[in-house]
C-alpha cells in the first residue's frame, strides 16, 4: 500500500506522527465505453468553448461563477489555505462508541506509526480500546475540510471520515405517518421467521455475484465470440414468479415462510433447543391440569366413588 497522506494526531500536548492509507479499495470490472457499430473507443476530450482548442490537465484550474462575474482559482491557491496546510488530526472530544450513527460513515482510511511514535501510538490505542471510546477528529484532505472518526480495528488505529450533520437527509415519507395495527400473533410469527434466519455474520461468506457473472461473460466472449450461447454459459433458470396479481394476506405470508423454513431442517442446537421448549411446555399444561383438578375438588365437586376390588 502506498501513503497518501502524512501527519500527525494531536490531542493536549501528545502528538502521534502516522501514515495515511486507503483501507479499501474498488473490486469491479473495469469497463470502457465504444462504438457498438465498430468497437472504437469513446474519448472524451478537454476543449476549451472560446478557442476550441483541447486543453492538457496542467492548464486546467477549477473556477466559481456566480451567474455574472467568474473567480479562477488555481492549484497554487487552493494550496495556499490554511486547513489545506495543516498536517494534524486534531482531536476534539471522546465519545462513547454507540453514540456513532453508522449512516454518518462514509471512506475509511488505517493509521501506521511512525517509526518513532510507536509507543505513542499503542498508547492511545489502548486507551480506546479499555475506554470504549472513539475520538472525534478533525483534518483536512484532498482539499477538504473533514470530520471523523478515529477508532480501533484490531491492532490498527483507522479513520472514518463523517459526514456531516447537515449531509444527512431526514426521511420524510407521507406513508410513515400512518401506524397500521400489528397483532401479537403477527409479531411472534415475525419474530419465528427472523429467528429461523438467525446467525452471526461472517463476511467472507459473502460475494458480489454480479461481478463473478460479468467474469464470466468475458471469458466466454473471449473464447466464444459474439456467437456466445448465455443460457448454455450460466444455465437456465427458471424465472421468479412474483405472485402475478394474486395478493396474499400478511398473516398467511409469514405463516407459509415459517413452515417452509422449518421444513428445510433447523440444526442440532435449535432441534435440542425447540425439545426443551415443549417438554417445557408439557410440564406446565400438566401442572394447569392439575391445579385445576384440585380446585374442582376444593370448590366442592362430587367425587366419584371409589371402584371396588374385585375378588382374588
């Protein structure tokens, strides 16, 4: 991984000089665009509207016009900013960790010490750590002002960088003002559903299977030419029936997802478990029967006369 940016965390008189780096990167197919008539490459080109000629990136500034007047601003001005200028991650305040909305995240960026912070380094990552604390941070990158959020991920120091508070759109939908009424019965059908999908997730289980097709494709291509055969290359699948008109009561739904999910098979531990749930809850109808035995008998009831022995 190559650095692409250096500076400095600081917080009260403690400074800890790290190395940036990108924590992710894009896995998709590059694609470009051509002339489906003759495969030429589309090209998009740099042309000035006043003397038409095509403009390098070197003379390329970025420019802000409000509607009448023009302000060209230049690398060289752009560097000249103070924030741009500043190489520190300034920490502004410790939060508790559950106080992070997850939609604020937006790139992620891992911290390396530098060769001689490493102890300053692994102390404040402890100290995160033990505290259950992320840092709220401020620094500026790319020529941008950022908010983030400084956390630990293993042995690892990363940067979060937010948005910000004004970033966020509120979700203002008409339909959400309306409660329909849910019934018990459909919560614990609900609940049964969501239960028979449980689990804990394991990300390497996943993967973007759209992009494993398009691999696909391109190699039959490849190998086959535009004469490719999709159905014979991925299989036919039979399509999705999405029901059509028919509507299917909610209750009805999760009723027929519940039983088709227990069908497929629960594992061992929810087999052992769902056992120990209905010897449960044999014991306590017993127990119910009984208590009411015993009350009928109490209230009065009469009692049945006791059978005769028979003779030896």
């Amino acid at each position: 991984m190559r650095a692409i940016w250096t500076g400095a965390i600081t917080f009260g008189l403690v400074n800890v000089p790290v190395k940036v780096y990108s924590a992710t990167e894009d896995h998709d197919v590059a694609l470009h665009q051509v002339h489906d008539a003759d495969g030429g490459r589309i090209r998009y080109q740099r042309r000035c509207e006043i003397d038409g000629k095509i403009i390098p990136y070197e003379h390329i500034a970025k420019a802000y016009d409000d509607g009448e007047r023009t302000v060209i601003l230049t690398p060289e001005d752009l560097a000249s900013l103070p924030a741009e200028r500043s190489r520190e991650i300034d920490v502004v305040e410790f939060v508790p960790n559950d106080q992070l909305d997850p939609i604020m995240f937006d790139k992620s960026y891992y911290l390396e010490p530098d060769s001689k912070s490493l102890k300053a380094y692994e102390l404040l990552r402890r100290t995160l750590e033990d505290s259950e604390r992320t840092a709220i941070v401020n620094f500026a990158l790319r020529q941008k002002s950022r908010l983030a959020a400084l956390r630990v991920r293993g042995d690892v120091l990363m940067i979060q960088t937010l948005l910000w508070n004004d970033e966020i759109r509120e979700a203002e939908f008409p339909s959400l003002q309306e409660r329909p009424r849910v019934s018990q019965r459909e919560l614990q059908l609900s609940e049964a559903l969501m239960e028979s999908f449980a689990g804990d997730f394991e990300p390497e289980k996943f993967s973007d299977e759209y992009q494993e097709e398009l691999r696909k494709l391109i190699e039959a291509k490849l190998e086959q030419g535009d004469a490719i055969d999709t159905a014979e290359t991925f299989g036919e699948e039979e399509e999705k029936k999405s029901g059509g008109g028919e509507v299917i009561d909610l209750m009805e739904a999760l009723q027929r997802s519940v039983e088709r999910s227990r069908s497929k098979g629960a594992s061992p531990e929810s087999k052992a478990s769902g056992t120990k749930t209905a010897k449960k809850a044999s014991a306590g109808s017993t127990s119910a029967k009984g208590s009411a035995t015993k009350a009928k008998t109490a209230g009065g009831a009469e009692k049945k006369p006791a059978a005769r022995k028979k003779p030896a």
